[in-house]
C-alpha cells in the first residue's frame, strides 16, 4: 500500500479511527472503523456508491487500493492513445 499516502481525520485535534487517502494532492478514500458492526469500512469519493469492508484497517485499506487500481485500468486506452498523440 505504498503508492496511497493515509492521514488520520480528525475533529478539534482528537483523532479519529478514519483515515483519508490521498494520491499526490487527490483525495481517492478512506476507510472508517464501525464500531457496531466492528469491521472497517472503505469508500472514494471517485466513484459513487462504491464501498466494502475489511475485518481490520489494513484489511480495508488493501481493499480499496485493489479496487482503485482495477478501477483506474479503465482508463488505460485513454491515457495510452494521449501519449501516441504527443510522441508523433
């Protein structure tokens, strides 16, 4: 999970068992604990009504970035026939 830097949310310096991921300066997730369910849940604000859960922290954060990093495969061809554009 070295390639999304996490931050501890917090609310009037008390830290929160949320933690926001970030690429560079774009927000991709975050992962909350659930205290009545006790699993943690993962969500990104790049794709609406995308979210699941792990039974830890990491577990929901490896979570997110195997679905970010499917998700951003999407958009291969893209990004691949913008750079053949710039090299002719």
């Amino acid at each position: 999970m070295d390639r999304i830097r996490w931050q501890q949310d917090q609310v009037a310096g008390v830290p929160l068992n949320r933690h926001v991921g970030f690429v560079g300066p774009i927000e991709v997730g975050n992962v909350a604990y659930d205290g009545s369910n006790r699993f943690w849940i993962w969500s990104t604000p790049l794709q609406e009504d995308i979210w699941g859960y792990g039974p830890t922290e990491q577990a929901a954060k490896a979570a997110l970035e195997a679905w970010l990093v499917s998700w951003l495969a999407n958009f291969r061809p893209f990004f691949e026939a913008l750079g053949n554009l710039h090299s002719t």
